[in-house]
C-alpha cells in the first residue's frame, strides 16, 4: 500500500558537518532568526535547581530577568525546533541536537508526515509555546546546558572549579548528552513512531541502551590506539560487541580482522563468505528491522510507511 502525498514542492536532503540553508530566502531562513529573551520572572518565578552534588556546592543561583535564548536549543518560532508557526508547511528534517542522523531523520520525517497526512494533529501554537518553555526549562536545570544560557550561572562553577573534579564532570556530562533523546522521545511519542516510548518525556531502556552505545563510539573514536602501519580504525575496537541493538537487541559482530581488510559479505551472508541466495527479505522498517509489527510490537500502522 502506497500513499501519495501530493502538494510538496521540494524535498532537500542535506549532509554535512555544518547547516547552512542559505539557499533559502531570508525571510524563510526561521532558523536564523534571533532567538530573542524570556522573563524569568514571568515564565519560571518557582524556579530551582535540581538537588545534586553542584546544588550542594555553590547553593541555588537565581536566574537572571532575562534569559537569552541564543545559546539555547529552543527556538519559539518553531515546533521541536522543525516546524515553522509562522509559515506553516516549511519544515527542517533535522534537530541539530542528537549524534544519530538516521535514526533523528527517521523520527522527524515520520513526525512531519503525520501532520501532512493528519495522522498526527499538529498543536495549537499555546501548546506549542508550552512545550517550549517547559524545553527550556529542563535545559536550565542541566548544569552544563545552563552554563551556556546563563553567564552568571556559568562564572559561579567557574570560581568553584566544579567540573574539575572527575566524577561530578561525568555526572553533569551525562545529564547533558542524554538531555537530546529526552527531546527525540518527545518527538516520537507525539508523532506516534514505532519506538518502544514510554511517554513524552523519555525512552526508558531504549535510550539508556542508545546512550551507551553514543558514549562508545565516542570513545573509540577518541581514544583509539594506532596500530604502527596507522591502518586501524575506530571501526575496529575490541569491544565492539557490546553495541546493542535497540530494535532487536543483537549484539554487533566484531571484525576477524582490520576493517579495512575485510569483506563486508563474510558478515552479512548467513553462510558465510558465500553469496546468498535465499527467499526475498521481508519488509524493512526503521535502520533495516524487519516487520515492525514483529519486531516492534505494533498493531497498526499508518499505511504510509507500509510500502515495499
């Protein structure tokens, strides 16, 4: 079954390291607009840090009267920082936050169609500003994001040394690596993706198992060790098995050998180095899962995802 989704003018796919949408007209170019300021006393007049070991070290900081939002994620022009409020139909496939392009790109363009195909309804604009603030709320209550937004927030562990002490630098860290999937589940529990989402505010066990797998990487892309001809790679760690699937929960395979002289066949061929030559594959769902229904545990699908 194939739905076709008329009335879309273009489609750009960008890759890089750097966004630019200069090709856009300015007055569409929402995401550079100036972020502009938020009261504080007005939006957060409760407001208090969380209590852990910095709370306990440099007390509760006030925050300012005003908040500058250009060092914040949020962006009250837009819904999840990708839908246009004030040109409704222009989107941006992309958060910019999280270090899992695919997987982002698949829950915001699962997102975006629901609301092209009225799947999922997009919010009021009140709705909208609300889930903003209650965004940058949680980004106030992270340490290292706050530093960010907040200067004197900022000077204050800077006169402390907080982060300097390794256990509370690595506390504070993960609070603000793992703060981009809160907003990702978010946005695939409100577009209804096909993720195991506990609710709007997290992944449970899927992203604590995401997460690992994002410190992983970046360690071994870090802390690799050459080997003397400078021919290993990151891809080739030798604990690469415990990157774990979030969708099926297998384990990865380890290279037998370098990546780079490997033949990828040997590792994708249920008989080995020899070519395969079995029945047609299912259908594949998000990062190549076959059958979501199967795998996810989902009854009912919107049928246009449903296309093979």
């Amino acid at each position: 079954i194939v739905m076709e989704i008329e009335d879309i003018d273009l489609v750009v796919l960008c890759t890089g390291y750097y966004s630019n949408i200069d090709m856009l007209a300015e007055y569409l170019q929402v995401r550079s607009y100036e972020k502009g300021y938020i009261s504080s006393q007005e939006e957060f007049p409760d407001f208090e840090m969380p209590h852990d070991d910095i709370a306990e070290l440099v007390g509760d900081i006030p925050l300012p009267e005003e908040i500058s939002l250009e060092s914040s994620f949020v962006r009250m022009n837009m819904h999840h920082g990708i839908a246009s409020l004030e040109y409704p139909g222009l989107f941006f496939l992309t958060t910019e936050k999280v270090t899992a392009p695919i997987l982002e790109l698949d829950v915001c363009a699962w997102l975006v169609a629901g609301w092209l195909t009225n799947y999922t309804m997009f919010p009021s604009e009140e709705k909208v500003r609300e889930s903003n603030l209650r965004q940058l709320r949680t980004e106030l209550e992270i340490s290292v994001l706050r530093m960010y937004i907040d200067p004197d927030y900022d000077s204050v562990l800077q006169e402390y040394e907080v982060l300097s002490d390794p256990e509370t630098f690595e506390s504070a860290s993960n609070k603000y690596e793992l703060y981009p999937w809160r907003n990702l589940a978010s946005m695939a529990w409100e577009g209804k993706y096909p993720l195991p989402v506990k609710d709007e505010e997290g992944l449970d066990d899927v992203a604590d198992t995401w997460f690992k797998n994002f410190i992983l990487s970046y360690k071994h892309r870090t802390d690799m060790v050459q080997d003397k001809d400078r021919r290993r790679s990151f891809r080739d760690a030798d604990d690469s098995h415990e990157f774990i699937s979030i969708y099926s929960g297998t384990a990865a395979v380890p290279f037998n050998e370098l990546w780079l002289d490997s033949d990828i066949r040997d590792y994708f061929s249920p008989s080995g180095s020899e070519e395969y030559e079995g029945e047609e594959e299912e259908m594949i769902g998000p990062l190549g899962c076959v059958t979501w229904e199967e795998q996810l545990g989902q009854s009912t699908l919107p049928s246009f995802v449903l296309s093979q």
